[in-house]
C-alpha cells in the first residue's frame, strides 16, 4: 500500500482507498509507527539467551525450554522469531569412522535387540570419536546410560588405544556401581575387543554386547550422541591445545549435557532430572506397595 501511494502521489489516501475498497482506518492503522511490543522483546531475549547457552538448540527444543521457563506459546511463533532473528542454528553434521574392527579378536551378538531397557545401569554404549586440534587429533571414548542418555563415563587422550577406552570404562564403574548383568554395547573396534577390556567387563558381571561390523545403525545412540556433541560444543569452539579441549569438554559433558540440555527422546528433559523422577516414581510404588501390605497384615 506504501509503495502503490508512492507510485501514484497524485492520488489521494482517500482516492487509493475507494479504489482498492479500504477504508481508511485500515491504513492509517498499517502506516501508523507502532511501539515496541514489550511482550515480543521479552521473548526475543529469551530466546537469545537460550541459544546463547545451547547453541545448537533447534527451534523445537527452544520452545520447550521456554515452555519450562513459564512461557505458553507454540513452535510455529518461536521458529518466526528465530528465522527473523537469524538463530536457526546451520551448523552441519560431520562424520568420520574411528573403528578398526580388522581384527582377530571375538565378537559378540547384539544383545540391544532382543532385551528392554526399563532402568537405568541395565545397558551402556560406548563409543570413541576424533577431535581435531590446530596440529594433531586427540580422541574422545564416552560411555551413556541407554535407558536416560547420561554420560556415565569418559576420557580425552592424544592416542586411540585400549588405555583410552579403559580409562572410560573405570570412570563409569567407579561412579555408577553397576550390578552383574549389566549389558555393555560397542562397535567391533579393538580397544573394546581387546583382552584388557573384555576382562574388566568379566570382572564386574557384565554382558557384552556388539553392534554388526559396518553397521553405525546398531550403535545409534553413540552415534547421536557424538552428532549432538560436535553440534553444539566441538564445531563452535576452535581449541588451541589439548588441555583447553579437555577443560571446554569437562564443561559440556558434565554440567551441560547431563544436568541442562533437554533431549527430545526424554521428553524433553535432561538426563540427571530422567533419572531423579524415574527413582522417585520407584520409590513412591514401592512405599504403595509397603503401605498395601502393611494394610493387609492389620486387617489380618
């Protein structure tokens, strides 16, 4: 309508108007200038600040995270406002295989096939993924939780070998205390084919468990993982050496990953808040349960 008054300046507002059928309050109200809608700064900064803490949040997981903050609002208008703020994140999913599964060493079934998860300490998947620095490579071996995503275990090294996936491994025991028959799922590669490593899963009453050679699909959740890790921490950060990668990881893996970060599979929540509500609701069945029977034995 601007544009056509501009073209045509010989014309009338009230001429244009009855042309077109418009009243003239329906222009004066566009062409009016309009103060800044409090609410829709508000909303903007939230966003912002979302985006800045969670840089490789998608529009979808901003809006549960606003959601959780005690906003009511819809994806469709949290999308609008990231794409006219420029916040959709454009970073792009980078692959590369670190397995060496060209080995003589056993191999076991996937047994992530035919059993459940239903707990937390039932299964973990492990995997190890490259992270380049300005001269060399180091690596990273994770180990997570199946059933609430958490990393329960890790280690940053400058070589890929068995002591790195070890060292992975020993921190996971020693902070989780799994019982035997805890399910443990890897790729073929030598570090957890190797005789060390298959070892200290016998010692602690694990099963082992392996996804089939070339196959990155019977490892998913690893895989997924290490997308989400490079996304939004590896890919925005330019380390300079192997400790500022070790110190930036710590970070990410510890305090945002497992205590912040909303997973959509989680409903949309992190994995420590998971597992807290799963123990509670555990405990709140048991007590029912306890409660039921001590009902019981009065009645009795």
């Amino acid at each position: 309508m601007a544009a056509l008054h501009a073209t045509y300046p010989e014309l009338s507002v009230r001429r244009l108007c009855w042309l077109l059928g418009l009243s003239r309050s329906w222009w004066y109200e566009r062409t009016a200038p309009r103060e800044p809608d409090d609410e829709a700064i508000a909303l903007r900064d939230a966003i912002e600040q979302i985006v800045l803490d969670f840089p490789g949040y998608g529009y979808r997981r901003v809006t549960h995270a606003l959601r959780r903050d005690g906003w009511t609002i819809n994806a469709k208008r949290v999308l609008r406002v990231m794409r006219e703020a420029s916040l959709l994140c454009q970073l792009k999913r980078r692959f590369v295989v670190t397995t060496d599964s060209r080995h003589r060493l056993s191999s076991y079934p996937n047994l992530l096939r035919t059993q459940g998860i239903s707990g937390p300490n039932q299964a973990w998947v492990a995997d190890i993924t490259y992270i380049r620095l300005p001269t060399a490579f180091c690596y990273l071996a994770a180990i997570l939780d199946a059933f609430s995503r958490r990393v329960v275990g890790w280690e940053l090294s400058r070589r890929i070998d068995t002591d790195l996936s070890l060292a992975a491994l020993t921190l996971a025991i020693h902070r989780r205390q799994p019982a035997p028959g805890l399910i443990h799922h890897s790729d073929h590669g030598v570090q957890y084919a190797s005789a060390r490593y298959v070892e200290r899963l016998a010692a602690i009453g694990a099963q082992i468990s392996m996804a089939a050679v070339g196959n990155v699909y019977e490892n998913a959740l690893a895989e997924s993982f290490f997308a989400t890790l490079k996304r939004e921490e590896v890919y925005l950060h330019d380390y300079q050496s192997f400790a500022e990668a070790e110190a930036n990881l710590e970070r990410f893996l510890n305090d945002v990953y497992n205590h912040k970060r909303l997973h959509s599979s989680l409903g949309y929540q992190p994995p420590s808040e998971f597992e807290a509500r799963w123990t509670d609701e555990r405990e709140n069945e048991r007590f029912l349960e306890r409660g039921y029977d001590l009902s019981l034995a009065l009645v009795r």
